[in-house]
C-alpha cells in the first residue's frame, strides 16, 4: 500500500478521536439499558 499524505492522516486523527467518543458512549448506553433492562426483570421477579 502507498503511504498516505500527511493531511489525510491528520485530518484522520481528528476524525477518529470523536469517532471513538461517539462509540465510547454507544457502549455506555447499551450497558446502560442491559441495567436497565435486568433491574426490571429482577424487581418483577421478586414481587
């Protein structure tokens, strides 16, 4: 593969960093609703 220009990558740098942020708080709402969904569960269970 050729090396890629130095402004592609920058401009990849800054594109990645919110990318991650943006997956980062993906994950911390699908964790958020697995929480949720299983403290429903349980207290339906338990009463």
């Amino acid at each position: 593969m050729l090396p890629l220009p130095s402004y592609v990558s920058q401009s990849h740098v800054l594109l990645g960093s919110p990318l991650q942020l943006v997956s980062g708080m993906h994950a911390l709402l699908v964790l958020w609703c697995l929480l949720e969904c299983y403290y429903l569960c349980h207290s339906r269970l338990n009463a």
